[in-house]
C-alpha cells in the first residue's frame, strides 16, 4: 500500500512547523513482510534507525523506517495462526 497526503489538507500548525514532509505526496510506503527476526538483524548491522511496534490483538509486528528522502516505510510481519 502507498499513502498519499495532500499537504492543502495538513493542520496550519503543521505546516508553519515543517512537520509536513516526505517525498512529495507520499507519506508512507507499508509492505507486508516475511522473516522479522532476519530483517530486524539486518537493518540493526546496517544501522539504520527503526521504530519497533506490536500489535498483538491482531498478531502484528511492524518496524517503521524512513528512506534517505523522509518518506515512512511500514514494515509489516503477520504471525502465522
């Protein structure tokens, strides 16, 4: 899935603050994933940034990342029934 976003849209606050930003009008990128464990110990030994997120009402694990341009990657991992 790709979110856009209509900065016309954001809050005036958020613009005067620059919180609007990303690479143009994409906001994030989410993709659903196989394999946490080896993803997580790859983008830790590149030392990249990430933001870890459970979801445990719907076995849901997700890490969040931003690409060089600031647009959000939603990494999502789905735990088998």
């Amino acid at each position: 899935m790709i979110r856009g976003v209509d900065t016309k849209m954001a809050m005036p606050d958020q613009r005067a603050r620059g919180a609007i930003r990303g690479g143009g009008a994409v906001h994030h990128l989410a993709l659903e994933c196989d394999d946490y464990d080896g993803m997580l110990a790859g983008i830790s030994a590149a030392g990249l940034a990430r933001t870890l997120n459970e979801v445990p009402q719907v076995r849901l694990r997700q890490i969040f990342l931003t690409d060089p341009n600031g647009v959000l990657i939603e990494l999502n991992f789905r735990e088998q029934a």
